[in-house]
C-alpha cells in the first residue's frame, strides 16, 4: 500500500474536517434523486449529498488494484456508507457478469468501447450530474469522448495505456518495439508474460503486424491469430492481474501491461523493485479510458452517485492517482500529485506519442470474428 507524505496530509485534513463542526451545503446544487425527491436541507453535508437519502452499503465491480483501500475507508466514515468492492480482469467478464444478471452492481468501471457497447444494450443507465458537481473537475479531453459524446453516462476514473514492462536488471539492451515481445527467437523465451484480454492481445498482435487495432479483415485477424500462436512457446502467462507480481518476482522479464501496474513493479515503495521501466512501442500502442457508471438495476443509484462525487474531489482524486499509479482524468487533482509522476511520459505520453496510440472501438457484428479467433487462439495456445 503506498504511504507518502501527501497522503499522511490528506489524512491530517479529514480528520480535522471530521472533528469539526458540519458545515452547511451553501453552494453545492441540491440533488435530485432518481425518484425526484428533494433532500432535506439539515441532512445535506458538503461530501454525502443528502445523508437521508444514502444506503448502509454499495456495490463496486472494479479491477483489482484500482481503487485506494482508504478512500472507501474514509467514505465510509464520513458518509456512513460501505464500499463493498470486488474484481473482474476484463471488459469481457465484466459484460458477460452483467448479462447473466447475477450481480446487482452499483458502479461498474468498464473501459470506452465497453461503455459503447453497454450503452447501445441498453444496460446502464443516464447520471444525474446535479449530484456529480465535481465531473466540472475534468480535464476537457476527458469528457464527451466518442464513446459518450453528450457526457450523459460516464464520469472519468482513470486513462492509460497499453505497452509493456521491462527488468532492466536483466535485459540490458532492449528497442521500444513490439518486436521484444514477438520475437520468436527471443533470448528471453519463456519469460515473458502477455495480458489475458482479447481486444488488448489480439490489438497487440494487429499493431505489431501494421494494422488497426480495430481491424475487421479476416486475415488480418487470421495473422494475428498466428503470430500469438507462433509467440506461445514462450509466454510464460497469460496474467493481467498478477502480472507486475510475475515481474517483481524474476518470474518474467518482459510483460505486456496497463501503465499502473509497469510503475507498481517498478517501485521499491509500493513492493515494485528497481529497474523495472515502461515502454509504449514505437509501433504504437492502446489508449484507454476507464469509468464509473451505474448498471440498470443497480439498488443504489443515488450513494453511487455521491460516492462517484466523493472520488473527484481533488485531493482524493490526487491521492488515488498516487496509489494506483495511472493518468488522472481530473485536472484540478494534479496541484496535489507529486510533479514527478505529472511529469512521466509514461503515465502522461507527449502528443508525439499519443499521435501513435490508439483507441479500440466496438466493432459491432465482427465481434463474433474476433470471438471465434480468440477462442482459437487460447485453445491452440492451450491456456
Ligand atoms: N490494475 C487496474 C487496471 C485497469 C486497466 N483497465 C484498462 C483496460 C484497457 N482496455
């Protein structure tokens, strides 16, 4: 867990905040709950919304190492509500959870083609912003992005990119190019691991062979198919939950990853070691963008929106960015993270580099292609 001198001074602050006396909500905008109610003034605190209104407990599906412990800790000692968090390791298993209606989900964190996607099925629903203020707390380019334009489901949680670890300890020499993880005749066969995700692989495979990341050509996709195939032999997992651990342990020495887990494996403060570095290839790699939305049936629309609030405010937005390592969305955060981390080509790409990443779209009926090409591929791969 990353403990540092901003967070100790976060902590500091809510604890004074917490002794005093509440203050009156004087320029917050009243929510409206989904039922139309209007909160009770004497209820209103600056960070719950309308305490009345608020359930004992909500429901988080997020990936895992995504979310600082102590926010949830200091939500719920603030607000009285329970964050009750558990994980899922792609955009697919968060759909396939969703559609088989097992789980009654307040927040779901889905990447932007799953966002499309989940909003063309009708499965989430529109937010009321008046309880999400702090959505005005956004970096522009973060808000009404192709995959909600009219910013009507979505508040940001965090951005990244897709490219891949390094022990420098180990490999010595190495080229920004997909070609360290793709050569057959690696010196470091059997030491590599891959993320276990079938748009980020398989849009590995695509980029390193000069095609979109969205591509729909059969064989291109058949290409792909074949170079992760011939890449097996030396993929020591297929692992995006584990995969800084397989790095920090000697494990592997080469790792596909998001950009968070890169900077965890490669800091001695938060379990990482030295030496650990990340690289977005020259050939380019996937731009994401995760965030919060509320699936239809949720029990507790209205604490999911003040909890989604409560995450933006500045400084618990600052403190969150520090501990799992990613690109905030929120501009206003940034005056409270370590100018260090601001100043990271790696977490913040220069718009040289981000002229070679890409986004992944849904791409409607070829889904079931690239379906059947993944499920080949992991049979094949037999893993
Ligand atoms: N450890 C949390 C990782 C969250 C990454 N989400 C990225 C999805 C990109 N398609």
């Amino acid at each position: 867990m990353k403990k540092n001198l901003l967070y100790i001074i976060i902590l500091a602050a809510l604890v004074l905040a917490a002794c005093a006396p509440a203050a009156p909500a004087v320029d917050e905008p009243a929510p409206v709950s989904p039922s139309g109610e209007e909160p009770a003034g004497e209820e209103m605190s600056d960070r719950c919304g309308d305490k009345s209104k608020l359930a004992e407990e909500i429901f988080l599906y997020n990936w895992s190492e995504y979310i600082d412990p102590d926010i949830m800790d200091q939500f719920e000692e603030e607000c009285g509500v329970k964050v009750v968090e558990t994980n899922f390791d792609s955009n697919e298993t968060l759909l396939a959870t969703l559609q088989a209606g097992g789980a009654d989900y307040d927040i779901i964190i889905p990447s932007d083609y799953m966002v499309s996607t989940l909003i063309d099925e009708g499965m989430v629903m529109e937010l009321d912003y008046s309880v999400i203020p702090n959505i005005a707390n956004m970096d522009a380019t973060n808000v009404n992005q192709y995959f909600d334009p009219e910013q009507k489901y979505t508040v940001p949680w965090f951005w990244g990119t897709s490219g891949f670890g390094v022990d420098t300890n180990v490999v010595d020499e190495f080229s920004p190019s997909w070609s360290m993880m793709f050569d057959p005749n690696s010196p470091y066969c059997g030491q590599i691991s891959m993320l276990d995700d079938q748009r980020e692989t398989l849009g590995a495979a695509l980029m390193y062979l000069g095609y979109s990341i969205n591509d729909v050509d059969p064989a291109h996709l058949e290409e792909a198919k074949n170079l992760l195939i011939e890449q097996a032999k030396c993929v020591k997992a297929y692992d995006s939950q584990t995969n800084d651990d397989l790095l920090v342990s000697g494990e592997t020495v080469l790792g596909h990853m998001w950009t968070g887990d890169a900077l965890l494996a490669g800091d001695p403060e938060t379990g990482g070691k030295d030496g650990v570095v990340y690289v977005i290839p020259d050939e380019g790699c996937t731009i994401w963008q995760d965030n919060m939305m509320i699936p239809i049936g949720a029990p507790n629309p209205y604490t999911a929106m003040v909890f989604m609030n409560y995450t933006q405010y500045p400084e618990i937005a600052a403190q969150n960015a520090e501990w799992v390592g990613y690109a905030t969305p929120n501009e206003a955060a940034k005056e409270f993270i370590d100018p260090e981390m601001l100043a990271n080509e790696g977490v913040y790409p220069s718009p040289e580099v981000e002229a070679r990443l890409q986004w992944i779209e849904d791409v409607g009926d070829a889904l079931t292609l690239y379906d059947r090409i993944w499920t080949e591929f992991k049979a094949a791969a037999g893993s």
